[in-house]
C-alpha cells in the first residue's frame, strides 16, 4: 500500500475527530451525559463521556472514504460496530455487566462469521512446538481472547489519557508490524485508528474535558483484539503470537491479576474496586500525570521490545515478560508497604509542570528563539527568490495575485495578526514551497547556496517550532482557533483531491513546508513583528520574482 494514503486515511480520522469532540462535549453537557464522581474513580467533578463517538466515526468515515472493504476488513467493522452500539447505549442508558458481555460475545461471533478470522495457533509458546487448534476449539478461544483484551482496555480506562495513550502507542507498534510483513488492511485499519485517537486525545489529556466512555473503550479494545488476530493468524503473516500478547500485555495482566485476587478474597471477579495498577501507582503518592506517563512509558518499553525482540523464540520472550511483570508487581505492593520510607513518594503534586523552575528557565531560552526562526526563514526565501521555476499562465497569475491581495490587506488591517492575512501567507508559502520543491535538481545561481539548505531549514524551523509550543508561556498556539481548523481542512481537501492536482508522492512535503512556514510567521507576527517585516517583505519579492521571471521569459 502506497505510504502516501496511509497519510491520506490518518489525517481524515485526525481532522474529522478534532471537529466532532468539541460538538460532542457540549451535546453530552446540554443532554447530561456526564460521568459521575465515586469512591473508585479520580475525577471530583462530572464529565462528558462520549468521545467514543468521535473515535469511532472518524475511524469509520476515514475507511470508507479510502479503503477498499475486503471481507477481512467487512468482518471486523460489523463486529466494530456491535461493540460500538453497546457502549453507546451503556454510555446513554447504563447496561448491566451480563448484558455487556453478550454484546462483546455477539460482536466477535459477527466477526469470526464474516471475516474468517479466528485463532488458528498460538505459536511455541513452551519450546515443545507448535500449538495448533481446531476450528471448533480456535473460534470459541477467539471470542474469549477478544472480550478478554475488550475488558482489559475498558478497565485502564481510569485516568485521563491513560486507555487512549496505550492503545495509540500498541497501533503503532502494530502498524511497524503491518509494514514490515506487508498487511495492508492492518495498516490501513491502524493509521485510520491511530488518527481518531490522537483527535480525541487533544481533549482527553490531564486534565480531561472529556471521557472516551464505553463506546469508545469496547470499541478500542475490539478492534485491538481483532487486529492482533490478523496480524499473527493470516497466512504467512510473520508476526508471532507472543509479540501482540506482549504489546497488549499491560493491562491483560492487570486485569487477571485483579480478578484473581478478587476470587481469592472470596469475592466476585467483576467487583469494581481500586486495585488496578494506576490505583496503586497513585496510592504511591504519585501525582495523575506522573501515573499515566509512567505508564505511557512502560508500555512504550514493551513495545520496543516486541519491535526488536521479535526474532526470538516465542517461549524466551513469554517467559522473560511474564517474569518481569511478576517483579513489576512484587516491587510495587513491597513499594506499597513501605512507602513511607521514601520521600520520594510524599512529593509529587499535582501541580502543573509549567510552575516548576526547570520549566520557566527552558522556557526564557526557548523564548528567544525569534531571530533564529528568522534567519531560517530569509535563507529559504533567498533559495527560493534564486531557484529556477517554469510558470503556467495559471501561476503566474498566482503570483501576481497573492501579495497584491496580502499588501492590500495589510494596508486596511494594519495587523499583521489578521487572520485573512495569516490564511494568505499560509497559501503563499504551500505556493512557494510547491514551485521550488526540486532543489535537488536546481541549477545555475541556485547551486551557489548549500543543497543541504532546503530540507535541514525546515527540519529545524520544526524542531524550534514544537519546543515553543512544548515550553510555551503565551504562544499563539495555545489551544486552536477557527483559523488553525480552517488551514487543516485546507491541507485535507489539497491531500483528498491530489490525484487532480498531480502532486503525487510530493504532497506530505510540500503540506509539511507550508504547515512550517505558517507556524513560523504566526509566532513572529505575534512575538517579533520588526522580524517578521523582513519575513512579510522577503516572501512578497520571491513572489514578484517568478512573476518578473514568467513575464520576461
């Protein structure tokens, strides 16, 4: 599968998710949909629980838009869609636990139905062979796997960000997977996965202005389950068994660990309670961040080791995770026991890490970096004013018409923080950098500067860019507006109708230079604008240039 649609199905289910949260934040308010408080749960004030929705629909709207629905594929969104339906209404109406089990049992038995998929063998698990299983033994394993890893994902969903942080970091591991066997459906399946939740989560990070809830929790963890089962259970598919079970592994083992705890207690297996791993984290002392990012990084860790451990044997990598994991948890209850020994543990807060001195001195040095973004955007300008370009009638139109427009504007805004004059320069630099894209094969006066010039800028105008946001203090970034959502749909629409335009494997580069050179002069405009003038005036000649250019010949 062509790199460039995955680009495609990811950035429509990111864009699609980062419309609908909002809208469905404040339905969910309107209507009272709200999570409530309680003695388990971190939260001390209600809140909307329907970011599911959003996941899920980006997710779906994403396939059907660019993907070609195999019946693998078919399969897995029809039971996708059951599970979704349950905890919708679970979300809506509340659901007993029985009726959420046949709602799972149901949605895998659709999938195994349609799709063919089921689990076929289970690999050298113990270094005495293959394990195989009969159909009649495989699917009914199949359908207790899944809900296993459904309920699994369902019972991490404790903390802000926590569920939809792991589940993003498994599907990239998955998707590396997909790639590398080349299983397009997965990868496909992944990048449109991935896109929602990465949407959603710029509304679900500490602290959360919204919940996935169950529609989007039983969903997650269906399709994990179903994709770890194409991975490893297709024909030649050349991922082992153990290698999801690894990814996944973190709240699998959670969960079975707090179940059997329960039913050695006397009690019953699904009795809510705070035993769960981010329950002892916090019981620490730790902070709600701190939590999920010690999480976040734990699974980060496994994932690494599943990406490049994978070429050893089966029952070598089962046995060292399942003994890691055991000193895990025996480290954290002996952690628990005697935590107050650990000064460590009595001063995390949860204050924000944006109060810290560490914090306010990065972000002094960061926020110098105006005169360096500048010079990084005059030395592409002057490449650009230098490089050789064929106009059409059409932009050399183009280029007439887009400074003169933008210096009118300025003329009658006199702001260079007017968002039509922004939307402008945005155009102008996609213009720009589209023309001048070939700066490998420039000549003449171009060869007079560095190649190297042309990408590392840009590399490094990113890099600057993502550490003033990082270390942000009152950046223009903070949060998005109107505008910022309108330039994304933009760059959609160019991505959705590129095949027209012939832009081809160029796009995500020429999306990425204009993407950059908006971010840089919306910071100038905002932070350094006697810097930003020679920015405003440096990309207004390049255009006039290729305007002189296509007139004289």
């Amino acid at each position: 599968m062509p790199r460039l649609q995955l680009f495609y199905v990811f950035m429509t289910s990111l864009f699609l998710a980062l419309v609908m949260v909002p809208g469905l934040r404040r339905w969910a308010i309107e209507k009272r949909q709200l999570d409530q408080p309680d003695h388990r749960k971190t939260h001390v004030r209600p809140r909307p629980r329907l970011g599911g929705v959003a996941i899920f629909i980006a997710f779906l709207f994403a396939l059907l838009l660019f993907d070609a629905i195999d019946r693998q594929v078919r399969g897995i969104l029809a039971g996708a869609l059951v599970l979704f339906v349950t905890g919708f209404v679970d979300d809506l109406y509340g659901l007993s636990p029985r009726h959420k089990f046949l709602g799972e049992i149901v949605g895998c038995l659709v999938t195994i139905v349609i799709s063919g998929l089921y689990i076929g063998q289970l690999g050298n698990l113990f270094g005495t062979g293959v394990i195989q299983l009969p159909m009649w033994a495989g699917a009914p394993f199949t359908v207790f796997a899944v809900v296993g890893v459904v309920n699994a994902i369902n019972l991490l969903d404790g903390l802000d960000g926590l569920a939809g942080g792991f589940s993003a970091l498994a599907l990239g591991a998955f998707l590396l997977l997909a790639m590398e066997v080349g299983n397009a459906p997965v990868m496909t399946l992944c990048a449109a996965l991935m896109g929602g939740l990465f949407g959603f989560l710029r509304y679900n990070a500490y602290p959360a202005r919204i919940f996935m809830g169950d529609a989007g929790s039983l969903t997650l963890g269906f399709l994990l389950g179903f994709l770890a089962v194409f991975l490893t259970q297709q024909p030649a598919a050349g991922v082992q068994p153990v290698i999801p079970f690894i990814l996944l592994g973190l709240p699998i083992i959670d969960t079975l660990r707090v179940m059997g705890e329960r039913l050695l207690q006397g009690g019953h297996p699904f009795r809510p309670d705070r035993t769960h791993v981010h329950h002892r984290i916090l019981d620490l002392g730790f902070s709600h961040r701190f939590t999920v990012l010690a999480l976040h990084g734990l699974t980060l860790l496994w994932a690494l080791v599943a990406l490049f451990l994978r070429q050893l044997p089966e029952h070598v990598l089962l046995a060292g995770y399942l003994l890691l994991s055991l000193v895990f948890y025996g480290g954290l209850r002996a952690l628990g026991r005697q935590r107050e020994r650990w000064p460590l543990f009595r001063n995390d807060s949860e204050h924000s890490l944006r109060e810290t001195a560490l914090y306010r001195t990065l972000s002094g040095w960061v926020a110098k970096t105006n005169l360096l973004l500048t010079l990084a955007l005059i030395l592409f300008l002057v490449r650009a004013g230098v490089h050789p370009v064929r106009l059409d009638g059409q932009s050399l139109v183009l280029s007439l018409l887009l400074p003169a427009v933008s210096i009118l504007t300025l003329l009658m805004t006199r702001s260079y923080r007017h968002p039509f004059l922004l939307s402008l320069l945005f155009s102008a630099g996609l213009f720009i950098a589209f023309l001048t894209g070939e700066f490998q094969h420039a000549a003449g006066a171009a060869s007079l500067l560095p190649g190297f010039l042309n990408s590392h800028l840009f590399v490094l105008s990113a890099a600057v860019i993502g550490l003033r946001i990082l270390f942000r203090q009152d950046e223009p970034f903070h949060g998005h507006n109107s505008l910022d959502l309108l330039l994304a749909a933009m760059c959609l629409s160019v991505a959705v109708f590129a095949p027209a335009l012939n832009l081809d494997d160029r796009l995500p580069e020429v999306i990425f230079k204009g993407m950059v050179l908006f971010a840089a002069c919306k910071i100038l405009a905002f932070k350094a604008q006697p810097l930003f003038r020679w920015v405003f005036i440096g990309m207004h000649g390049v255009l006039l240039t290729f305007v002189v250019r296509g007139m004289v010949g």
